[in-house]
C-alpha cells in the first residue's frame, strides 16, 4: 500500500505558478479528487504526483509499506489514464494487453479473456486500435489501469468519452477492484469521483499577485 506526502509543492511554468505551497498527506488506499476550472492546473498537478513532471519547489516523498521509495521507480507502482496519454494504435487489442501486462502484473487470477469481457471489448481482441471508438479506447485505457496490481491509480477525466452507461461501468471497476488502492481523479464532474472522501481544489493553491 503506498502512501504519498507533499512538502510546500509548487509548479511553475515560466512566469505563471499553476499551483503553489500545497503541502500533502495522501495515506494508503484513500481516495481523492483534484477539482479546478478548466485550465487550472489539475493535470499538471497529478502528472508531478506521479513523477512525470518534476516540482518547480517543495518535493514528493513515497513510501510503500514503510519502505521508501524513488522518483525514478514510482512507475512500478502506478497506473494512469489520462486524454494526453495515447494508446498504441497499430496494436490490435491482444496485443496491447500482452505487451502492457509485460510491465505490469495483472490482478491474481486475471486473464487475457477474462479483462476483455469486462471491457466488453471480447469480440474486438484481433482489431487494431485505430479501429476503435473513442468510448471502447477508453474503456481499455480504464481497465489497463484497474486490472494492473498496483497500489496507486491516477485517473484524469476518466469518463471522458463515456455516455451514461459507462459511467456507470466505471464507478462498477471503482467498487470491485479500487477497494485496497489509494486513488486520484482529476475531474470537474462530481459524478466521477463520488466515491472519493477528499477535495483537493486546486485553485486554493494559486499565487496570489500582491497589490
């Protein structure tokens, strides 16, 4: 179980601080939303959480069952879905969970089969992903997250692409594999992150311009 805590974290991007002295304790298996206007920074923020993006001041600690663990191998223990990140579109499906699950683990007694039914995406294993639609890559993009043993899912704009139905089929992954694991979406949508008991609004961490 992986616990993260920030000290006086702050992100720059030439003149403009998009968020600033945000001091953190995120514990073990906790849920939290990074709510903000469009624009706001909330990307930015979940990408230095998970050490794609390095802090401008301040810093992120991680720790994995009281062990300590580095910037640089925090991807072991971490899966994120987000609009900017692409899937490799000249796979076709088996593929890519073959090629994904290398890097991963898959959860305990997870197949191949049984995560495309999930998705239901079983009849589409041999179709490149070029072909798919935006709600079936979406989909994917979801379940390679919550089918990964990791103990920390970042999640930005998950039902991004999603109609009524799968939102609800999120929020059904959220329930029967997001239990044990500290989760974070960034989202303006409070559907997407009832299950959450923390805020983070992101612009109460903006510098403020002194008169």
């Amino acid at each position: 179980m992986i616990e993260i805590k920030l000290e006086n974290a702050a992100k720059r991007f030439q003149y403009e601080w998009i968020f600033r002295s945000l001091s953190l304790h995120i514990p073990a298996a906790s849920k939290w939303a990074i709510t903000g206007s469009n624009g706001s920074g909330k990307s930015t923020l979940i990408k230095s959480i998970a050490a794609l993006n390095p802090l401008t001041e301040g810093s992120v600690a991680y720790s994995f069952e009281n062990q300590s663990i580095s910037a640089d191998q925090i991807y072991k223990q971490l899966t994120i879905s987000a609009p900017y990140l692409e899937l490799p579109e000249e796979f076709s499906l088996i593929e890519l969970l073959k090629f994904h699950f290398k890097f991963k683990r898959p959860l305990p007694d997870f197949s191949f089969g049984k995560m495309m039914q999930e998705m239901y995406l079983e009849d589409h294993q041999n179709k490149a992903i070029s072909q798919f639609s935006s709600g079936m890559k979406q989909r994917l993009k979801l379940g390679l997250c919550f089918f990964s043993d990791v103990s920390l899912i970042l999640l930005d704009e998950p039902t991004s692409n999603l109609d009524e139905k799968g939102l609800h089929w999120y929020l059904s992954l959220v329930e029967k594999y997001g239990t044990n694991k500290t989760l974070i979406v960034c989202s303006n949508d409070p559907r997407e992150y009832i299950f959450c008991n923390n805020i983070i609004n992101i612009e109460d961490y903006k510098h403020k311009q002194s008169l």
